[in-house]
C-alpha cells in the first residue's frame, strides 16, 4: 500500500473511513461478532458476496464500462447446477465440484468476452440480456430452493472456528489478485480500461486482454458460487437479483471506477465488508415490523452518499496530501482494533466487583489503590489502561512522523510502515502475553 | 465460354442437355418411372383415376426438368474448371470471401434460431408440433427478409426490424394459438403494453441523453402503495392522484442532481435513490399501521375504471389508460420531434461540446429528463393501483430491467442521441406480444425469462454495433 501516496490509492479513503465506522460501530453494538463463531459466521456470509464483488471488478477494471449485471444469476446458474448434479449423486469428489463451478464460470464469461469482441454490443446489454436469460434458466433447473449439496461441503458452512476451507478460498482468492498485478497482463489491462484506443495503438492485443479479464472473473465467480453452495448447503435458484444489486453496490462503495482502468482487491474487499457490516449493524437495531424497509433505505442512501464523497476525493487529495490512505488504514484500524479488544475483553472485568473505596481522595483519584474504581459505566483495568495509552502515542507517533514525512517532500513511507506494522504486532502479541487470562477474541461467553 | 454456359443455364427454363444420348436416357427413366407410377397409383384401390394420372404427370414432368438441369450442371462444369485460370480462382475465392462476409450475421443468426427450435423441440414434448414447426419456417423467413431488405434504409432500421418482427409474431401467435386474435385478448396486450410504454416514457428520455433511470420500478411500487395510503387517509383521491405525481418528480429531481455530477455511474446512484424511495415510503405508510408495509383500503371506482381491463372509456369497452397512452405516445413522439426542447436533447445526446457551444444548459436538460421519467414513473404505478384494486410495493419488480428491454429493442441507443419514444413503441409492443404469445404455446414465466434474454442480443446486434477500435482510432 505504501505506493505514491495521496495520488493514485486516494479513492481508497472512502470505503476505509467507512469501514472503520462501521466496525466500530458493529462491534459495539454487537459484541458476539468478536468471536471466534461470530467471526466465523461472518466470513462464510461474507464470502461469496465479496467473490462476486471480485469478478465484478476485474470486469469493471476492463472498461467499456462494464458491469456485468448478470453476476448473480451467473452464481445461482453454477449453485443451482452444482446441487442438481450432486442430488444426482454425479458429483461428488471436491475436485470435480471445483472444476465445474469454475469451469461453468469460465466458459460463460469466454462467451460474453466473445460477444463483447466480435458483435461489438455494449457489454451492459450483453449483461442485461445474460441476466434475463440465466433467472430464467435457472427456475428450469430448480424450480425452487432445495437440493443437497456435494457432501464434502458439509462442514463448511457451520462458522464455529475463523479458519475454515472458506477463509482459505477468500484468501487464496485475494492472494491470487496481488500476485497478478505484478505482471505485465495487468498493466496492459488497466492501460485498456482506462484509454482503450491508446492501448490498442500502442500495440497491445486488446482482445487477448478482453478475454483474460473475462476467466479471471468466470474464475471469481466459480469460487463465489461454491462458497455461497457451501453457506446454503442447497440450491437456491431466486437469489441471483439480490446478489447482483448488493454486489454492484459494494463495488461502488469500494470505490472502483465503472469507467475502467481503476480498481483492486482492496477497495472491493473493503466495499463487499462495508455492505455486509451495515447489514449487521441494522440488525443489531430492533425496528420492530419496519426492519427490513429500514435495511433497504440505509442501503440506498449509503450508496448514494458514498458516491457522493467520492466526488470529494480529488478535493480532499489536493488538499491534505499527506494523508495517504495507507497511514489513514492504520490510524483508523489501530482504533478499531482498540475498540473491539475494550469489547472484547471489558466482560472479564465487569464481572468483579468493583471494590470499595475508603482510601483518601489523592489516593483515590492518583490510581494508587485499587485500580479500579466504581464507576457507573465499565473501568478498565491496568493492562488495558497501558495498551490504551500505548495505542495513543502511536497514534501520535504515525501522524507525527507523516506530518514530518509530508513537510519534507517525500512521497512515500517506505521502509517505516513495515517497520511500524511489525512493531504493533509484537506489541500485541505481548499484551496477549501480559494478560493469559484475558482471552482476547475468545471467549465462552 | 463459361460466362454464356453458365447464363443459358440460368435463364432457360428447361435445360436440354447437349448430347443427345442423355436426353433419351432421361426421357426413358422418365417414362419409366410415370409406368411406375401409375401401376402403385391404380394397384391402391378407392383413389379417383384423375387424381393418379394428375400426380403421375407431374412427377413425371419435375424429375424430367430435374433430371436435365442436374445432367447440363455436370457437362458445363468441366468445361467451367478447364476455363477458370489460377487469377479467375482466386477472384473467385474474394467473391465468396466477400458474399460471406456480408451474410455471416444472417447465417449465424438463422442457425443460432435453428438450434433454438431444435433445443426445444428436445426439451419439451408438447412443442412438437406441426403449428410449430410452420412457425418457425416463417420467422426464418422473415428474418431473411429482415435482413436483405432492411439494408436499404438509411435510418430507422430498429423501427423496421421491430415492426417485421411484430408483424410476424402476430402471423404466428394467429395461427398457432387459438383466439389469440380475440377481442379480450387484443385488450389485454394493448393494456399490458400501455403500462410498461407509460414507464418506459422517462427510460427513452434518459436514455437520449445517454444515462440510465433503475429508480423507475422503485418508484412505481411506491406510488402505488404510498396512493392508497393516502387515499385511505381520506384525502381527496383527485388531490391524492395529483400529489403522487409531484412526489414521483420530487425524486426524479433528486435523481437528476445527484446524478448529474456523476453521469456515468447514473446506473447505481438511481438504483440507490431508489431503495431509498422505496424503503422510506414503506416505513411512511406502516407507521400506525400494524400490517407493516401492506397498505389496504378500497380504490376509488374511477381509478379502476382507468385501468381495469372491463374499464369503459365513454360508452367505448376499452380501458381509459390505453387511450392515455396513446394520447402521451404522440405527445411525446411530436414534441421530441418538433419542438427546440426536443431537437437540444437530440443534440445534448449527439455531443456534449458542441451542444455546449451552442448555448444548450446540459444541467437543466439532465435533470429535466429525470423529472419526466419520475413523473411518468408515479403515473404507471398509480394506474397499476386501479388496474390491480389492491397496493403492492412489488408491482414494479418486473419493470426493473422491462423498461430497459423494451428501450434497447426499440433501438434507443443507450449511449444517446439517437432513437426516439415511436421506437420504444414498438419495443413495447414486441414484448407484450411475445409475452402473449409465449403464454398461449404454454410456456412459464421462466422460459420467458430466457427467450427475452436471448432476443435482445440479435436485436441489438442488428443494429447497435459500436464500430471496431480501428475505425475509431
């Protein structure tokens, strides 16, 4: 991340402050999300809407844009075939399922590729044509939703531990984009979604690039459609909308450009979270009978708000140039990261009872003795008043050295976040140390 | 030499074959064969003389002239190839080469239609039919016929093809389904259609401009329940209908500014608006409410009179929204033609800069544009209200991507500036019969679903190719 900064990941800064609020808030008010099983469940309900939202910015990134509204029917189309064949008792080795589901993917994003390419439609009719037409074929398949999925499957989608085959897919999935990017394919790709015409005229064969951009998501949606087959554990042919418009939505919460030539795993990851969180912050809220109304509109202006601020971004580039989205990723993320160990680990404490105070008042308000006082709200307790002072300063630190960074000229961090990022690791796992009772993340609550 | 071998072949009508031998021959199977002929016609007991020597005579005079042509073929053939030099080969290869060129989308097409009847004809046993079968022959036909004629026209290819396509889908639907062509069903079509045209007005609108309007189904659910809110409330149902139609140009004007800065993502910020309009109109009409989201009350009778398919429309047993659309159809389709607003969204469309240059506002005609399509949008969901008697903020799902369909089949390109409201019309129109005709062969929704998906690219690639990235470089 520490690229240029303040110039070419500026449009990362939307979808980190809103993830921040929204963790923050998530966790908050739903304090069984830090948990191994929340965190658990979490990732598998996450999954496939955060594959979708790959695939759609692999497309995105393409140009022309676009945006292939067909993603989720794509995605119910190999959930729903996956399931058939596995009632059927032809599918069942976990290769096999592997290789149909991403085969199927593939070979329907070779076709709209081809379409894309030779009868030079634009991709959006493509797309809406593709979206008719696999709703419709998937209610032919599985009229509806029932079906067993392939056996193999069957322990995925329980979300009682964070490591799961599903976490492995996600992060294989994200792996797999970094390590692309390093070629030159990439390059050319974003160089044909940004100005296609100057690709084409400096040479690069637009229509191999086209059509590799096109396996890439078939492959995204592949894995999506086996995560989702492993969430349900059945076949579901009606929800291919839904995951069209959410998936479409995280992309642009993620602040991928529709016009192409813009985009990453980060910010579709961060857009996939950020719709997923608010899902979950709302549901936290108790509006009785009009909940899901509530969802639908929160949705809505969310995503026309951050569309809006994205607007803003080249402003606020301009104008605090020292705020790179890297510095901005760990500022916020050392507060969340603050808030859910204080939520996380406040239970143990809340559970003494606060002793009495007799001591005189300069002992009282000096913190000599007791350490905790009683308060109406949770204290804290030694190690989490340290670790709170601790991030403090290094927060303080990280603004400091950037400011001084930023004053004298230089446009990157360098070497000093890693440094940084291990140090804050060390930290942890020695506040962990300190404190073996603490069970951070953990918890039989 | 092969030139005129080639044209006596063509322009006679009965080719005789040079050498004098293989006539006899042909002549004598010939007779052979009318011998046959009329000993199995006589050796069938109960068929009327006549008609044996009928069949036998004209049997007998095609497999002559047959005979002959297939004879002059192969004799003028060897002589073709000893004329036809390497030059004249390879002539011959461009002229292909270039004949293939220009029919490939035809012959793509025409196959792509065959595997398509094959396909369900394999899938589905009861489309086996000799109805059927005819059908498909025609559409062939007129694909053909689509194609080689509509080559000639300069502009407004889309609207031919669509009218070629409708006039034969009614060719077919007449004949395969019974009473397809009955009064009642003719009104259901029309009805049908003229909802989605009143909620396809703003699609084309905006689609002229090159954006793209996904609020418009949001909207027509909401007006429709948000109607009957209100009119439950005790509000006049006159004052009620008026202030819905406000309240659906309230959010095409939110739409229009939110949007305008960000014109090329018009696709998501309107759905955005739209779950917002439709959410918050949900919560509006539940509060005090203990059927959350359910609005019920009685819809005043002129309302369903509008709408409903026994509606009269003075004395006449035709539903007044029909003649509403029609009314709006040529209001719309002469004002975009005639007057200065209609002629700077065309221009608008065509090139922002030099619109610009010539002093058009962009700003005033972008947001104008989703205004209407608000407006027009409330509209067809209030008629839905009286069509339906009952409010349902799902009413306006499936007109999600239909308005779009109908647009793009149309021919209204979605990049701007070219198109118009009578295409749209006929977009309508072609769906709705297809909708129909789809019912009548007793095919579900779903398989609906597919076909619509499957028509739009042909029909699209018709006519709304984007030229290859070397013409525009």
């Amino acid at each position: 991340m520490p690229e240029r900064a303040a110039s070419s990941n500026a449009y990362l800064l939307v979808p980190i402050i809103l993830i921040a609020v929204l963790v923050g808030t998530a966790v908050i008010r739903g304090p069984a999300l830090v948990s191994p099983s929340g965190l658990g469940s979490a990732i598998i309900v996450a999954a496939p809407l955060i594959l979708a939202t790959y695939a759609l910015m692999v497309l995105a990134v393409a140009g022309r844009g676009t945006v292939d509204l067909a993603v989720g029917p794509l995605l119910a189309f190999i959930n729903v075939v996956v399931v058939k064949l596995s009632t059927a008792g032809l599918l069942t080795s976990p290769i096999a399922t592997f290789i149909v589901a991403i085969g199927l993917g593939m070979a329907y994003q070779l076709l709209f590729a081809l379409i894309v390419i030779w009868v030079r439609v634009q991709p959006i009719i493509v797309a809406l044509s593709g979206f008719l037409a696999l709703t419709g074929i998937n209610l032919v398949i599985l009229p509806r939703p029932g079906g067993v999925a392939p056996e193999f499957m069957s322990g995925w989608g329980l979300g009682t531990t964070i490591f799961s085959p599903i976490l492995l897919i996600l992060v294989l999935a994200t792996l797999g984009w970094y390590v692309f990017t390093t070629t030159s394919f990439y390059q050319n790709l974003k160089m044909m979604g940004y100005d296609e015409r100057a690709a084409w005229t400096s040479g690069i064969q637009t229509e191999i690039v086209r059509i590799g951009a096109h396996l890439i998501a078939g492959i995204y949606v592949g894995l999506g459609a086996i995560c989702y087959t492993a969430l349900i554990s059945s076949g579901d042919p009606t929800q291919g909308q839904n995951m069209t418009l959410t998936a479409v939505t995280a992309l642009v919460l993620g602040g991928v450009a529709l016009s192409g030539g813009r985009g990453g795993v980060t910010g579709a990851l961060l857009g996939a979270v950020s719709l997923w969180l608010i899902g979950y912050v709302l549901s936290t809220f108790n509006f009785g009978a009009i909940q899901a109304f509530m969802t639908q509109m929160i949705y809505g202006l969310v995503l026309v708000v951050s569309l809006l601020l994205t607007l803003l971004v080249p402003v606020i580039a301009r104008r605090v140039s020292f705020v790179s989205p890297g510095a901005a990723f760990l500022v916020l993320g050392l507060v969340v990261v603050g808030i859910m160990m204080q939520v996380a680990t406040a239970d143990i404490y809340a559970a003494v009872p606060p002793a009495a105070v007799e001591a005189p008042l300069a002992a009282r308000y000096f913190l000599i003795e007791p350490v905790r006082i009683a308060t109406e709200g949770g204290g804290i307790s030694r190690v989490q008043a340290l670790s709170l002072l601790g991030a403090l300063a290094a927060l303080a630190f990280v603004v400091a050295a950037r400011l001084i960074d930023a004053e004298a000229g230089a446009r990157r961090m360098g070497l000093f976040l890693y440094v940084f990022i291990a140090v804050l690791t060390l930290g942890l796992f020695l506040a962990v140390a300190i404190q073996p009772d603490a069970q951070i993340f953990g918890g039989s609550r | 030499m092969s030139e005129n071998a080639t044209n006596a072949l063509r322009t006679s009508l009965l080719p005789i074959p040079r050498s004098a031998l293989v006539l006899w021959i042909n002549i004598a199977l010939t007779v052979i064969l009318a011998a046959i002929g009329l000993g199995v016609g006589f050796a069938q007991e109960g068929l009327p003389a006549q008609q044996v020597i009928l069949y036998t005579l004209v049997i007998a005079a095609l497999f002559l002239v047959t005979a002959n042509y297939v004879t002059v073929v192969f004799e003028t053939r060897s002589e073709w190839q000893a004329a036809t030099t390497a030059d004249e080969a390879e002539a011959q290869g461009a002229r292909s080469r270039k004949v293939w060129r220009e029919n490939r989308i035809l012959v793509l097409a025409m196959a792509a239609l065959l595997l398509l009847y094959l396909l369900l004809t394999a899938a589905i046993p009861e489309f086996r039919s000799i109805k059927n079968l005819i059908a498909f022959l025609v559409l062939e036909l007129i694909l053909l016929f689509a194609f080689k004629v509509s080559g000639y026209f300069a502009s407004g290819r889309s609207a031919f093809i669509g009218l070629i396509v409708l006039g034969a889908l009614i060719v077919i639907s007449a004949f395969s389904i019974e009473g397809f062509l009955s009064g009642p069903n003719i009104k259901a079509i029309l009805l049908f259609a003229a909802f989605l045209g009143i909620a396809s007005v703003g699609q084309t609108m905006v689609a002229l401009l090159g954006g793209l309007d996904l609020s418009i189904p949001f909207v027509i659910g909401s007006s429709n329940i948000a109607l009957l809110f209100l009119i439950t409330l005790g509000v006049p149902t006159g004052v009620a209908f008026a202030f819905i139609l406000i309240l659906g140009g309230v959010v095409g004007l939110i739409n229009g500014l939110v949007s305008f800065r960000l014109q090329g993502q018009a696709l998501i910020v309107t759905l955005g608006t739209g779950f917002a309009v439709a959410g918050f109109t949900q919560i509006m009409t539940s509060i005090g409410s203990q059927f959350a989201g359910n609005v019920f009350g009685t819809v005043p009778r002129w309302l369903s009179n509008l709408a409903a398919m026994n509606g009269r429309f003075f004395g006449l047993a035709l539903p007044p929204t029909i003649i509403i659309w029609i009314v709006i159809a040529i209001v719309v389709i002469v004002g975009l033609r005639t007057t200065a607003w209609g002629r700077n969204l065309y221009a608008l469309g065509g090139n922002r800069r030099s619109a610009a240059l010539i002093g058009i506002s962009e700003f005033r005609y972008w947001v104008g544009c989703y205004v209407i399509s608000g407006v027009f949008a409330a509209l067809a969901g209030s008629l839905l209200l009286g069509w339906s008697g009952g409010a349902f903020i799902g009413v306006g799902d499936p007109y999600l991507f239909t308005t779009l369909a109908a647009v793009v089949i149309g021919g209204t390109s979605l990049l701007g500036g070219n198109g118009g409201y009578g295409f749209t019309v006929i977009g309508v129109l072609v769906l709705q019969v297809l909708t129909s005709f789809l019912l009548g062969i007793g095919l579900e929704y779903e398989w609906q679903q597919f076909i619509f998906g499957l028509l739009i690219l042909p029909m699209v690639a018709l006519y709304g190719r984007s030229p290859h990235i070397r013409a525009t470089v």
